[in-house]
C-alpha cells in the first residue's frame, strides 16, 4: 500500500539541530524569511474525523494577529518516520 502523506509531504530526517542546519533548515537566516508563530489554544476533539478518530487542532497566530488553524490526527503522526 502507499503511504499518502510520502505523496503530500516532503520528510527530512535531521540527526540534531547541526545536522538541520547543514541541511538548509537554518530558519533565521531563510530568503524568503520565514516569520515565527505563536500557538494560542490546543483544542482535542475526541471524535474529530469523519471515522471518528480523534484530532488536535492548534490555533496559531502570526505577529500581525492574522490566525491560522493546523489539525493534526494520530494516524498522521504514525506515518512520520522518527
């Protein structure tokens, strides 16, 4: 079976923040600059998905205030290699 999160979303493994940077994912110095994010308020929705598994939706907000909602589920977390 194919694992649809490989088709949607690019995985890079880093051994430690050294590894990261080396990598490219050195975010203060990013071009296009990459602008931080505060996590405002977790929300857990014990029957959040249409199978009725739970989710974890974050409510984000960026320095201007302009807010941003990221959901997350556990079976996405089980297919991210560690």
């Amino acid at each position: 079976m194919v694992n649809p999160i490989k088709q949607y979303l690019a995985v890079t493994i880093c051994a430690d923040a050294n590894d990261a940077i080396a990598q490219g994912f050195n975010w203060r110095e990013a071009v296009p600059a990459v602008k931080p994010i505060e996590i405002k308020k977790v929300v857990v929705v014990r029957s959040g998905t249409q199978a009725g598994n739970p989710t974890v939706d974050f409510l984000l907000e960026d320095e201007t205030g302009q807010q941003f909602v990221f959901m997350i589920t556990g079976n996405l977390l089980k297919t991210i290699p560690c």
